[in-house]
C-alpha cells in the first residue's frame, strides 16, 4: 500500500490590505511615489513619517477617497483600486480619518446604529457601551457636543462594535490627555486582538511601535523603512531615516525640523 499523500498546504493567508507600486495625489500633484506595503491580516502596521510625507494621502488612496495614477491595492486578496469608497466599506473597511469621522449633529446613539450592519443595531449600541461604559449616559447627546476625547471613542468604539477587517486610523490622539490616549489605545489592543487588522497613524511614536508588529516609514511620499516595529524603535535607526528629509526641500512636506510631530511627553 503506498503512503498516504501528504496533506496539501494550507493556503497562505492573503494580507487585509497589500499596496503594490502605489503612485497617487492630488489633481497635478504626486505626493505617493511606488509605495508598497502591506498589512497581515489581523496585524497591525505603524505607519509613521514627517509632517506631509503623505501619510493621509496613502489612508485615502486604501479608504478610496483617492484613486492612485499608477499601481494596485488589494483589500484581502481581492483587487479594489477602482472600487468607490462606500464599496469598500461593505466589504469591511473602517476609516477613523483625522478629525474624528463622526456625525457631529447626530446624537452618540445615531453615529452607532448608522454604521451597524442591518439588524444588529442594539447589539452595535450594547458592545460600544460594554468598551466605554461611559456612552451609556451619553447616548442622547449629540455627538458635536461631546469633548475632543470623547468624540474620538465614540469613533473607535463605533468601528470595534462593528467588527471590520481592517481600520485606519489618523492621528487618534491628536490634542488628547495622556489618561484618554491611554483608553484609546487599550481599545485599538482589544479590536487587534480580535482579530482586526489596523493601519495606524500616531504621533504618539512609541505607542504607534509598542502596538505594531510591523512599522512603515514615508518620506517625500516614498517608503523609506519597512520592518519589524521593534527595529524602528531604536532611536538610532529612527533618526537615521528621518534625518533624510532635514535639508531638504521641507516646504509642505515636513515641519521646521522634520520629524515627525511628537506628543510633548515623548
Ligand atoms: P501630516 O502629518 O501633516 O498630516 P501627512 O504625512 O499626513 O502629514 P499628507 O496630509 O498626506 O501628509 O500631505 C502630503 C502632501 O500632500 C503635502 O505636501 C500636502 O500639502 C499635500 N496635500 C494634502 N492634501 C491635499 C489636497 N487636498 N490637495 C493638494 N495637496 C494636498
């Protein structure tokens, strides 16, 4: 009798979101140069880089806000370049873009059952609750009225309620006490351990490298580090490649000392 064959492998699991040769901007400007990048499925990605090294314009190009010139993006294997923002959505893309993406003249209640999927609206509200019990007293309010903190986990709580594949995240903290950042980010821990996947822009550095496993650094709109996010942490290696851009033609792509805005306790 011959041996039994050996089990086929197992298929590779496609990464949530793969950017492959990715060029895109705005009408007349280039601000992506061939980026590639990729985010493992339920991994998370720091994606770090000076003021204007196109770190937004990289979120908009995945939430499809943008379509690139040149290049491919792929949202769990399947192709979406060409596919509109709301498409994505459906297939379980969520974008907390700067500025926190909430409805500011819907009350807390409303912004959740909006982005709940049909027919889970009460569990949507009771699972945002459950995360940040303190919406409970909140959830008649309308949402403009809430604090800067609170606006912002309302945002992340909408998104973990609903279970996307894959989130972005713009400057979460931005403006934020350390006591709310903190929250927030036991919130965007709870959602990858929950199999979520995450891109993350933060400028609170080291947070961004302790949650990642994998960290992008842009530069004048091109990738100019890939890897582990433990690598980048390392000061050296840090400066090292944001010493890149000091120099050089920092109008609109970096700050007076290019890097990367900092919170002021780092
Ligand atoms: P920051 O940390 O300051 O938010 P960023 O890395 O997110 O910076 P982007 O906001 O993507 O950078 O900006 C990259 C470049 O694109 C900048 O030169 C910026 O001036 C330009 N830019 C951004 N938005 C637009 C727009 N709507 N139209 C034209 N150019 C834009």
């Amino acid at each position: 009798m011959s041996a039994p064959a050996p089990p086929a492998p197992a298929p590779a699991t496609a990464p949530a979101l793969a950017l492959e040769n990715v060029t895109s901007g705005y009408q007349g400007t280039t601000v992506l140069r061939d980026v590639t990048l990729r985010v493992p499925a339920g991994g998370a990605v720091a994606l770090l880089g000076p003021n204007g090294a196109g770190k937004t314009t990289l979120l908009r190009t995945v939430s499809g806000l943008l379509r690139p010139t040149a290049g491919q993006v792929y949202f769990d294997g399947a192709k979406v370049t060409a596919l509109p923002a709301h498409r994505r959505v459906r297939l379980g893309l969520c974008d907390i873009p700067e500025g926190r993406g909430i409805f500011p003249s819907l009350t807390v209640r409303e912004n959740l059952v909006l982005q709940s999927p049909r027919g889970r609206e009460k569990q949507t509200v009771d699972v945002a609750v459950e995360a940040f019990p303190r919406l409970g007293n909140l959830l008649k309010r309308t949402a403009g009225t809430l604090s800067g903190g609170e606006q912002q986990m309302l945002a992340l709580v909408r998104a973990y309620a609903t279970e996307p594949r894959l989130v972005l995240v713009d400057e979460l903290s931005l403006g934020l006490a350390p006591l709310v950042v903190d929250r927030l980010f036991e919130i965007l821990t709870a959602m990858v351990e929950r199999g979520t996947a995450l891109l993350l822009v933060e400028q609170y550095v080291t947070r961004a490298l302790e949650l990642a496993s994998e960290a992008y650094l842009l530069a004048r709109g091109s990738v100019v580090f890939s890897g582990p996010a433990a690598d980048l942490s390392d000061a050296d290696v840090f400066e090292h490649y944001l010493s890149i851009d000091v120099g050089r033609d920092t109008a609109g792509q970096a700050d007076d000392s290019g890097t990367p805005r900092r919170a002021p306790d780092e």
